[in-house]
C-alpha cells in the first residue's frame, strides 16, 4: 500500500517517483538525443525534488493510467498536464495551479469559425482526460473518438480520420509547433473551458501537499517558474507565448 | 482494495450499462464481419499454400510468416495510422467518412487470423491419411476427383474444430481495437472505469460476457466432436 | 522513394528503439520486449507443468478446479488478463511495477497455455507406458517422473518454442499500460515525429518478425529431428 | 491377364523389385509369401500403378503400363484393391462407400447402383449393415465391405494386400470365406498373406519372395511339401512352429 | 497363489466380469481365450490390479486385493506383467529398462542390478543389445526385452495379455519359445492368447470366456478334444478352419 506519509517516506527514501507525459512535447517527451524525458512538466518535478533532496524518477503515464497509478503507490506525484476539477478533487488532492491554458481544437486551415461548425463531426481526443468528457457535453453531436494520446488524435486529423483535435490549448500548440506539415491546420478562437493544471497527489496526504505547495509558491516568487514558462514556452520557442498567470495559492 | 465500495447498480442499469452494452454490440459485429472474411482469405491462401505453381506457394508461404510472426497490435496500428500512404486517394477518404478504425480492426483481425486458419486447413488436408487417397486412386478417381470426394470433405469435417477456435481467439482478440478508438467491450469497460472509478465492476461485466462467449463455443465444438466427429472417425 | 528517405527517423531513434531509456533510465525498446517474453516464459513453463500435472489428478477435486481455472484464464482476452493484474496486484501486494504486472498478467495467461500443451504432451504417452511402469510396482508419481514427464517434455519442445514466439507478440499489450517495450517505444516516436507512422510500424512489425521467425523456425527444425530420433 | 518382364524398382537405393518375370492367367488365384520387406506390397501395388516401375514392362489386362498413353484411371477401375487397414471411407456410410465410384465414374444411376451394391452386400453377408459408418463395424465387417466395394465396379482382377493381418484371429476366418467364395466364380486374383492354410486351400500357385526377387513359383502342394530354397524352408519353419502354426500343411 | 471367488466388474453398464472363480495355484500356466471383447484382457488386468474389482473378493500371493491396506505397489512388484504392445520405455536403453524398477524400488546397487539384467537378457538370447533403444529392435526382441523386465523384480507371477497379437508371423515364434522356457522353471503364469499351439503345448489348464462369464475350465486336451459349449466348438472352428489354423489341435 502507498504510504500514509509520502514527504516523510521520500525523505527516508531519498527518491521521489513522478508520473508524466512522454510524448506530448512541450510537457513531457522523450530527447532524440540524450533518449531522456524533458519538458515543462518535469521541470516542475525537478526543482521539487532539488528542495527535497531527492533524485528523481520519471514514470510515462497517459490520462488514462495516472490516477490509478498514484492511488496504488506506484508514483508519488502526478505532472501530467492534468486538470483540476472537482470530480477528481473526490479522488486525489491537486496543488496549486501551476499551469493555465483552455480548451480549443486544431482543425484544418479554414473549416471551423465557430463551434457550430464542429457539430455532427467527428472529433478526436484523448481516453480517460477532462477534454473528452467536456466536448461531449458541449458538442452532444459530434462523435469523439478516443485515443491514447494526443498526437495519435492529431495523426488522426492529418489523415483526415477526424475533423478536429480538441485539448488544452497549450498542448495543442505544442503538437502544431512540432507537426511536420504545420502551415495547413491551425487553432481556431473557439475555447470550450478553462484548465488549470495541478500536480496530483494522494488524497489527504496533507505534509506532502502542504511542501509541493510551498515549494511552488517560492518558485513563482523567485522568478524561477516564469524561467521555467519562458524556457518552454516563450519568446524564443516557436510558441512566442506571453505568460498570462501566476502561481497563487488556491482559495 | 480494502476501502474499495462495489456498486454493482452502476453498471446493471442506466448510462453505463447501455454504454457496455454497445460495446458488446461493437465486439460481436467485429467479429462475425471478421470470422467470415477471415475464412474466406484463409481458404484462398491455404489453396494457393498447396498449389503445385512454385511462384504462388511461395507468395502464399511468405504471406502466413509474415502475418503470423508479427503481433496482431502492430498490424493494427500498421493499418490504421500507417496504410494511408499506399491507398488511393478516394478509398481512403471513403474510407475516414464511413468508419475508418472499425475497418482498420476488421483488416487487422481478417489477415491475422486467416493466416491461422490457412494453416488449420492445410494440416487437416494432410491429416486425412495417404492411404486414403490411395483408396480411391485405385477405385479409378482422377486426383482432383479424389479430393473432391473423399479427401476434401473429410478434412472439412476435421477442420471444423480447431476453426471454430480461431474464431473465439478472433472475438477474444477483437478487444485490441480498442487501441485505436474502437468502442467494442473492453473500450466501454475502461471508459465506465474512468468516468466512475469503478473499475472492478466494469471488468468484472466484460470479463463474464467473453467467458459467456468462450463458454457457449466451446460446448458447440463438444457436441460436433461427439455427434459428428466420433462417427465419421476413420477407424 | 520518399519512403526510403523517411526510414531517417528510424536511423535517428535507432538506439532507442533497440534499448529505450537505458542505461540513463530503464530499458525499453527491443531489449525490454525480450526481457518480458523471456522471464515470462521460464515463469509460465513451470506454472504451465504444475497446471498441467494438476489438471490431469486422478483426483477430482485437483484436475476439476485446475481445469476450472486453466478454461477461464483461456476464455478471456490477455488485454482483460492484464487489466485485472493491474487491478488486483496492487490491492493484494501493494507497489507493483508496471513491468511486473505484465509479466505476472503474461505468465498467469500462458501458463492456462502451457498447461495444455503439458497435458497434451503427457496424455500423447498413451495409457500403456503409465501402466508398463506401475506394473513393475513403480509408484504413480515415480512412473511420471521417470517414465512420462522425460518423454512427454521432449515432445513438447517445439510447442514451448511456439508459446515463446506467441509470448514475444504478446508483450505488445504490454503498450496498454504504459510498459516502455517495443511497441510502446514506436508510438512514443510516433508522436513525436507525427509524419512517418508507415514507416515506423513497418520497422515495428519486421523487428517482430525477424525475432519470432527466427524461433518459429527453430521449433520447427526441433521438431524435425524429435521425428527423425523417433524414427532411428 | 497381368504380364510382368524383367521388372525392377528401386526406392532411393533400395532395390526393392528385382528382375520380376511373372504371369498371372485370367481365372488365376495366385498367393504371394515371404518375409517382411521383402517388396510383395510393392510388388502388388505396381499392377495397378499405385506404385510405378522404373525398368522392365508390366502388362495388365492387355493395356501397357509402361505406355505413357495409358489412361491409368481406366485401368484402375477394372482391378478392384483390398488393403490390410481396409480405408473404408469414414464419412460414408456402407452404401455409399460402394456405389460412389459406379455412380461418379460409371454413371450408374444411383438407383441401379444401389441395387447392385445391395447384391454385393448380400453376398459379403452385410446386407443389414447398408446405412452403417465404418466407425461403427468390427473390423471383418469393414473388410468385407472393402471387398464389395472393390467388387463395385465389376474388376477383371482383384488385389488383396494382406487383407487378414489388421483383423482379430476370429475376424479372419469370415474374410478368408468371402475370399474363397470369390475365388470360385473365376475371379483372377493376386493376394498377398501370411495365412498359408488359405493358400493351401484356394491358391492356384504360390510365390515366395526374399529380398525383391522371386525365388520360388509353385504349387501349394509342391511349395509346402517341398520347398528348394533354404529360405523358404527357414520361413515355412518359423511360422509352423508346433506352437504357432499348429500342425503342418502338408499332407 | 491368485484366487478369485465371485468377482464381478462394470464399465459404467457393461457387465464385463461376470461371477468369475478361479484359482490358480502355484507353477502353474493357465491360458484364458474368447472371442474379442469377451473380458479376458480385464480379467488378467485385475490380478495386479490394472483394473480394481467392483464386487468378490480377489486374493494374490495371499495378499487381499479388496483390503484397502493392501500396498499395491508392492504387489504389483511381485507380478511381471507383459503387454501386447510391448509398452518398452523409448527413452531408456535395454538395459536401462530391465533394471530401472529393481533400481529404484528394490534399491539394488547399479552394478548388481545390471548383472542380472545380463542374466535376464542372455535367457531370452538378447545379450548384445544391451545398449539398444526399443525403436532400432525388431518386434519379437522387444517383446523379449519386456518379457525380461517383467522378470527383473523376481516376480513370483507372470501375466501376459495376447504378447504375440502385434507382432509379424515370423516373430511370433521366438517369443513363445522364451515363454515355454519360462514355464519350464515352474513359473506360475497366467497367458491371454490365441496361440491354440501354445496352449495345446505349454499349458496346464484353458479358461474360455465370453461375455465375461467363464464358460469353460479344463485341461487342453479335454478343451480341444471336447468342448463342452457350443460357443467354444464355434470359437474354435472360427478359428481352426482349414484355412486359417490350418489343422486340428486335437490328436
Ligand atoms: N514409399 C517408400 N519409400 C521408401 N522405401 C519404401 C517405400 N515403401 C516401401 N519401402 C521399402 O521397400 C521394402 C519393401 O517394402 P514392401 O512394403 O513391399 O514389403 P512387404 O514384403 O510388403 O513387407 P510387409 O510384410 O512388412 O508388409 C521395405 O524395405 C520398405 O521399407
Ligand atoms: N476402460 C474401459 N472403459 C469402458 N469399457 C471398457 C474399458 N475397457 C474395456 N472395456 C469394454 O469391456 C469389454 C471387455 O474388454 P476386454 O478388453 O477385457 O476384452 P478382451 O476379451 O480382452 O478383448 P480383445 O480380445 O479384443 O482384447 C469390451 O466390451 C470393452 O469394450
Ligand atoms: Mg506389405
Ligand atoms: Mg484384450
């Protein structure tokens, strides 16, 4: 069983077990080169882990699996680009939004000016995440299909098997930034909902939540998590974002 | 699993039942699309595997290994995401607005499994005993006279069993089409498991509708063996 | 031609597809494939001959559960095998890695296998070497273990030499949940590089073969000489 | 009737025939003998062309087999084959085991090939078996149905490849009958068996085979009472044993 | 020495033991024949108890077969037992086969155990196939090779069921000779067979069977001479026709 006192238990062991994305650049995706796995995700898990004093040991997970994987102990954290909402808050404990961005669709070049345009189509998503269940209710029409990640949806869209992709906005540029053939779709104005990311731990595993919290909170104040937002999705990235949130704590 | 509340209702009436429920429908449509294509691509290559035209046999040998030494995971996603280069242009757009991963499924699962079924074919064609054959040469039949009437229907009977296993191992291998967003059974049991947390119960319910499945086949197969089999056994 | 070029990607993820993220991380890839399919073979072999030699007791009460158990694990997908492991192992045992949950997942599915080809192999004796051996006064388990199990395992090889090959297709569910092996790797690159599924799955599946053609070809060559020593 | 010259047959190495010369007269029955291996199933299964020649000339019912332009077919269907394992068709019941060769070859119609197989039946003593399956007859009744179907298309010539040593001793004496009573309606027959009191009864002449020759053509009198090879002696010896063979053939 | 009183068996409805009584005394050879299916291989098959009995009481060397404390083992290790199909183990040499049971159950030293396996295979003349395995043996040097085992647990009781229906004629004669031999050391043995010969010859006394009832119980001369039930003069004549047995065993 996953222990009662995860901080105290990392302490002890001196290894802190994150699951995150491995394919979904600019989260979590494994390096051609060096064959590790980087992104904005794990910079997160890394500077927790620096303050815990722990090394760090990265875990692929997809939507599906995560929330089963850190209820039976096999990870401590989940940085997976994961919404908070409160049907999971039932299930785990998130920390403070650490990441904001909505859901949109990437489409072909010109076929969707509105949501209306989407409806009846078929629409490609990710298995087990919020975007899948959140177009259902906004687009009853539409039939969604399930995939394991995100880019299989959007190799799904290229082949014209679907007529969208819908997710959280930052992960649909990411995919874009680094699709072959990037001049023929794009990300039309249409968001269906907000998506704050937290990082996911075990319910009522209050040291832990309390120390990931702190640690993310001096992060912002030291500038160092708009290092991190800059390193993966600033000026010199091919995403030219702007930050526009801040780390505070929740009410 | 000690905290761990079952709710049965969850999944024996409402939304989620009729969400398992079309997954069920999903499954058996696959597979009884596939156990027919399946044979009928299996019978073809098991004749050309026996043709006395070295060219055909060999395109027929090389077709069985390849299909039956790759796994069956592979191919699908081999079709599904990877055969849009080689098809023309107009089967594929048919193909995306008709239902472009239940065909990929249907694909996969047919060449999978036929070379299986080719395979049986043969092996009950060798089966049947020389002697057979020599039975009726000297009773005057021609060599396709004597396949026709005493070599080929005997096989058939033979073949009939470990067929009908190549189909239960097709609906049970369907379940791999959820990889690529088919919603047949297991697809519906995992999505239940996400949207409510209750895993065991969904897998249970999936789990009971193959073993129905295996169940009801398998006593099929029995009572062909002892009614039929037994009979026509050569002494 | 543009296909040929696009075979880059695999030149490029070559070393990945062969052993993932080792030695920096975990293997994976190639190395993990067989990684699975071997510790999962030499497990099942031997839950596959306990299986076995249970399911054909004399008694009832020991070949009835066991057959019970063998057709069920039989009658259920491996996907549902692997669901339920990942279910269940950690609810009885706790942590359980991934790798090991495929690997229990695997050995629970091919031993239902192995037990059949076991049984198989020990009911193709025939009756008469089992009643030679007790009528010199050899006892039950002596007459198996000198007289049938040396001879029924010699004519099981090349069906274990199958089971191993069907192992090695297996582990691609091993991709399901998120075990790095082979397929898994394939994907992985898939998504990242979103342009060359053709090619990548192509790789996938000749790695595949080359692997299970070249043990399928040895279970045959195997199965050749146990007819040709048969025949002496 | 059968006309063999200088005939040989060699598998691989083995020369298995050995400069065969031998005639069998229409009406004849002839026995052939001899140890295991000696090539008497060859040498039977080459008159109708189940196995081929590869030196010398086989006539058979004035039809050449060593002629190109033979039609193999039709001479088959003039000479009816017994084998010891009988192959009987298993999936067809006694009737149609016999009439379906006169119905697809002849073109019998199936009513008056019935009849004639019922005639046959009849005569084998069966008659009450006609919707019986092989499986479900002991095996005498198999190989007296073997024999009618061999009948079936009215043969000139019968073979008979031991067609009492798959049988249970009390099996043989009903098939041996049968034989016999074949025998006196003129048949020509060649059969090869280890049962010599048959031999002794019905054979025409005897011909004993070592090693693929022919090394003694007699007549049953003449060959049991006074066998020249020391061979055949020998093989006579083993197989009327006081024991064995119970009591001598000559007399 | 094997005494049944009132032995009764069933295969599910098959009555195949029917009331059998018999005794059988020490150095003496019995021969049990019947029809096919009579009960005579399940009759000799209870007496090291192959098949259990359902009804009687059955007595071998004084041990009582329907006493649950009876060691089996033990019993049978006092009772050769040849099969028709030899049942030779194909894995282990000659030698390996004679002295495996008195190896591991008698404990017998490797080397004295061989010793008399050499003894064993001198007496049925097979001394230099010592290190042959059964496959490269004819059928009558293994069916010697059996007879052999049988004998190396110095068994007090030799039962063989039909040991010479499987083999080719010429064999047959070799195997009865080392079964003469053996009944001339005062062996007690019980003989299932068809070798009328034999029984004229070797046997003390001939047990007919049919539908697992013994009918008949007598001397050979007296069975062969005088049968007194019509089913054994028909038994017989089915198999001494002229024919097939080829001469009377009754002079
Ligand atoms: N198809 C074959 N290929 C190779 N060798 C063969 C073949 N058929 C028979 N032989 C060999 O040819 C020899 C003669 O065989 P054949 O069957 O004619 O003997 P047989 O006298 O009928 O013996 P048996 O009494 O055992 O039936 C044997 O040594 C046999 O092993
Ligand atoms: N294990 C069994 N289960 C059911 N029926 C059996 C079994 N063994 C034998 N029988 C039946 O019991 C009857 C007697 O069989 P048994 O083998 O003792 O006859 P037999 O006299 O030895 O015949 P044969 O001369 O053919 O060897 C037969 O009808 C047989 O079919
Ligand atoms: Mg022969
Ligand atoms: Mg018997």
């Amino acid at each position: 069983a996953p222990p009662a006192d995860t901080l105290a238990a990392i302490k002890k062991s001196k290894v802190l077990v994150a699951g995150v994305k491995d394919s979904l650049p600019p989260f979590g995706y494994i390096d051609e080169k060096t064959r590790t796995i980087i992104g904005y995700d794990i910079d997160f898990i890394n500077a927790i882990a620096a303050k815990l004093g722990a090394k760090v040991e990265l875990k692929p997970v997809t939507s599906a699996s995560r929330m089963p994987q850190l209820q039976e102990g096999n990870i401590d954290i989940i940085a997976a680009t994961m919404t908070k909402n409160a049907e999971r808050a039932k299930v785990i404990d998130f920390s403070h939004t650490y990441f904001f961005t909505g859901q949109k669709f990437i489409t072909k070049k010109g076929t969707v000016k509105s949501l209306k345009d989407l409806e009846g189509k078929k629409i490609g998503t990710a298995k087990g995440s919020t975007s899948e269940q959140n177009v259902k209710k906004s687009i009853p029409t539409s039939t969604v299909l399930s995939f394991d990640d995100y880019p299989q949806a959007f190799l799904a869209l290229q082949q014209g098997k679907v007529q969208a992709v819908t997710t959280d906005e930052a992960i649909l540029a990411g995919i874009l930034a680094k699709a072959p053939n990037k001049e023929q779709f794009e990300i039309p104005a249409v968001q269906i909902s907000d998506e704050p990311y937290g990082l996911g731990m075990r319910k009522g595993d209050k040291n832990f939540v309390d120390f990931v919290n702190k640690t993310i909170l001096e992060m912002e104040k030291s500038g160092e998590a708009k290092k991190i937002y800059d390193k993966w999705f600033g000026p010199n990235t091919q995403f030219h974002l702007q930050r526009n949130f801040k780390i505070v704590a929740d009410k | 699993m000690l905290s761990y509340q079952f709710d049965w209702s969850i999944i024996l009436s409402g939304k989620y039942f009729e969400w398992l429920l079309s997954g069920l429908k999903v499954t058996l449509q696959l597979s009884l699309a596939g156990i027919i294509l399946s044979f009928l691509l299996g019978l073809i290559v098991a004749v050309m595997r026996m043709s006395h035209f070295s060219p055909i046999r060999w395109a027929a040998w090389a077709f069985l290994e390849f299909t039956r030494n790759t796994p069956l995971l592979v191919q699908i996603f081999f079709w599904y995401f990877g055969s849009y280069k080689f098809l023309p242009t107009a089967v594929n757009d048919w193909l995306n607005a008709q239902s472009f991963e239940f065909a990929a499924a249907l694909i996969a699962l047919t060449i999978y499994t036929s070379a299986f079924i080719a395979e049986d074919i043969r092996s009950g064609v060798l089966s049947i005993p020389k002697e057979q054959m020599e039975a009726a040469r000297s009773a005057g039949f021609s060599y396709l006279r004597s396949m026709q009437y005493i070599i080929l229907p005997q096989a058939v009977r033979i073949t009939v069993p470990p067929l009908v296993n190549q189909f239960l191992n097709l609906a049970k291998n369907s379940s791999l089409a959820m990889t690529i967003g088919v919603m047949e059974l297991t697809y519906q049991a995992r999505q239940v498991e996400s949207y409510t947390f209750k895993g065991f119960e969904a897998f249970t319910a999936a789990t009971v509708v193959y073993l129905a499945i295996s169940i009801i086949i398998t006593f099929l197969v029995h009572q062909y063996n002892e009614r039929v089999l037994k009979l026509h056994k050569a002494a | 031609m543009s296909i040929l070029s696009n075979f880059q990607v695999i030149a490029d993820n070559f070393t990945y597809f062969m052993i993932g993220r080792w030695p920096a991380g975990p293997l994976g890839g190639v190395g993990l494939t067989l990684y699975l399919a071997v510790v999962s073979c030499i497990l099942s072999f031997f839950g596959g001959l306990i299986l076995g030699l249970l399911s054909v007791s004399r008694h009832r009460w020991i070949s009835w559960p066991s057959m019970l158990f063998i057709n069920t694990v039989r009658g259920v997908p491996l996907l549902m095998v692997i669901f339920w492991m990942y279910f269940l192992l950690p609810a009885l045992f706790g942590k359980v890695p991934e790798s090991q949950t495929v690997i229990m997942a695997l050995t629970l599915f091919t031993s239902a296998y192995m037990s059949q080809i076991v049984r198989a192999g020990i009911e193709g004796i025939g009756t008469g070497q089992m009643e030679a051996a007790v009528s010199t006064g050899l006892k039950h388990w002596q007459a198996m273990y000198y007289i049938i199990l040396p001879q029924g395992l010699r004519n099981m090889i090349p069906s274990f030499v199958n089971q191993f090959v069907s192992l090695i297709k297996d582990t691609s569910l091993a991709f399901i949940v998120g075990v790095s092996e082979l397929t898994h790797v394939g994907t992985q690159i898939n998504n990242r590089t979103m342009a060359f599924p053709t090619e990548i799955f192509f790789f996938i599946a000749v790695v595949y073969f080359i692997l299970c053609f070249a043990f399928t070809s040895l279970s045959r060559w195997l199965e050749q000489r146990l007819a040709w020593r048969k025949a002496i | 009737m059968i006309q063999f010259t200088g005939v040989h047959k060699w598998f691989k190495q083995l020369h298995v025939l050995n400069d065969i010369n031998l005639h069998v007269t229409p009406g004849e029955v002839m026995v052939v003998c001899g140890p295991s291996g000696s090539g008497k199933s060859t040498l039977i299964r080459t008159i109708n062309q189940l196995e081929p020649i590869d030196q010398g000339s086989l006539v058979v019912d004035d039809m050449d087999l060593s002629d190109k332009k033979t039609d193999i077919n039709k001479l088959r269907a003039e000479i009816g084959f017994v084998f010891q394992q009988f192959n009987l068709y298993p999936h067809l019941t006694v009737i149609n085991n016999i009439t379906l060769a006169p119905i697809k070859i002849r073109n019998t119609p199936k009513k008056e090939a019935e009849e004639q197989a019922m005639q046959l039946l009849i005569r084998v003593g069966l008659a009450e078996k006609r919707d019986a399956y092989p499986a479900q007859l002991s095996g005498g009744q198999q190989q007296r149905v073997a024999i009618a179907r061999g009948l079936a298309m009215r043969p000139k010539i019968m073979l008979f490849d031991e067609p009492t040593s798959a049988l249970d001793p009390e099996m043989i004496g009903e098939v041996l009958q049968v034989m016999q009573d074949l025998a006196k309606t003129g048949m020509t027959m060649v059969v090869v068996t280890h049962e010599m009191g048959f031999a002794r009864e019905v054979a025409h002449r005897v011909v004993f085979m070592d090693a693929g020759t022919i090394l003694e053509e007699a007549k049953p009198k003449d060959f049991f009472c006074n066998p020249q090879h020391e061979r055949a002696k020998q093989f006579l010896n083993q197989l009327l044993t006081p024991m064995h063979g119970a009591g001598a053939l000559c007399d």
